[in-house]
C-alpha cells in the first residue's frame, strides 16, 4: 500500500484478521494521512491491535468513520482510539459495539469525544 497516498478507505470487516496482522496492516497504512473510513469490524485485534490502530488514527487529520466492532479491544483499547481521536473534528462514526469496554472505556471515550 505504500505507493496509494490517496487511499481513503480500507474495508477487511470480518477477515479473522488478528493482532499480527492487524499491525502489518497499520504499518503498511501508517502515513496515509488521507484516510477518511476503517472498517475492521468483527476481527480479532485485541487491545494491542487497537493501539496499533490509535497509532494510525493519530496521523490520520480527516478520518471520518471508524468502525471496530466485536474486537476485544476492552477498555485498554478502547482508551488508546480515544485518546488517538481526540482532537478529529470530521470524526462522524466511531462504532465500537461488543467490546468489552466497560465503564473505565467510556468513561475514557467521554473525556475526549
């Protein structure tokens, strides 16, 4: 992916994708600044594949949907995407159903959304 500077959305919602292969995909999109939809939906990153992913959202300036349902991602992944999207003003979706995020997620996402 490293020569589609123009990407603007990257779809792999239920692909079995884990957490090894959710950090090849974030390496390989990491400055693809022009991002604007991840669905990864019914996956299985966990948590660690969900700081990847904040990792990506960060350099990502007009990310407008972000879907990550059914991950595992718990409150420690939940509070990583948060703190990732914090200051994204075209932010329109973030689906985050049958994670396990509890309230300390919530309470995580509250603060910066």
């Amino acid at each position: 992916m490293g020569n589609k500077k123009n990407l603007l959305v990257i779809d792999l919602t239920s692909n079995k994708t884990n957490v090894q292969g959710c950090v090849a995909l974030c390496k390989a999109i990491q400055h693809h600044s022009t991002l604007r939809e991840l669905y990864l939906s019914n996956n299985l990153i966990g948590p660690d594949g969900a700081r990847h992913v904040a990792k990506v959202l960060e350099n990502t300036k007009y990310i407008t949907e972000v879907w990550l349902n059914g991950n595992g991602i718990f409150p420690q992944g939940a509070t990583a995407i948060g703190k990732a999207l914090n200051d994204k003003k075209y932010l329109e979706v973030l689906a985050l159903k049958k994670n396990d995020i509890s309230i300390v997620g919530v309470r995580e996402l509250e603060k910066v959304l």
